[in-house]
C-alpha cells in the first residue's frame, strides 16, 4: 500500500472583477491572469497519480477548470471538484 502525499495550493486573494463600458474595472481581469498562470503552474508541479493536491482558489472561470482538470487527467490524478457558498447574512 503506497503512502500518499498531500499539498495545498493556494490561489492570489482576488475577487471576482467587475466589468463597466469605460474599462475601469476590467483591468481587474487582467492583473488576475499571471496569478492564475502562477497557480495553474504550482498545481500540475505538484501532481501525480499517488498524491493530493488542494487547490484553495476562485475557479469562476470555466476554461481555467477545464484546463486544469486536463492537466490532472494527463498527470493520471483523479479530481473532485468542491463548491462552498455561505448565505450573506454570515
């Protein structure tokens, strides 16, 4: 029986942009891009078929999710993927 071994990463504390017509807030997306390409890069590092990996991150973007699932998918890990949410009134 192998021993498996776990690792948390975790993701730049930013919140989800907001958008506007006058690109104000848009650039909000584009300074999150090197943090996801930071934690996509600190993930698949740490994969493999006899290890636990945690990424702790707002994965609001679907092509990021998908990305890294392939990227799990070639490392032959297995994934789960965990939603929290929390009423506003907490």
């Amino acid at each position: 029986m192998s021993r498996e071994q776990c690792t948390t990463v975790s993701g730049p504390p930013t919140a989800r942009p907001l958008h506007s017509r006058d690109g104000r807030l848009t650039s909000a997306s584009l300074s999150e891009k090197p943090g996801r390409g930071n934690l996509f890069t600190n993930v698949t590092r740490n994969l493999g078929p006899d290890k636990i990996v945690v990424c702790d991150s707002l994965n609001y973007i679907k092509g990021f999710r998908y990305q890294m699932y392939c990227a799990a998918r070639e490392a032959h890990a297995r994934t789960v993927t965990v939603r929290g949410a929390a009423l506003e009134s907490l």
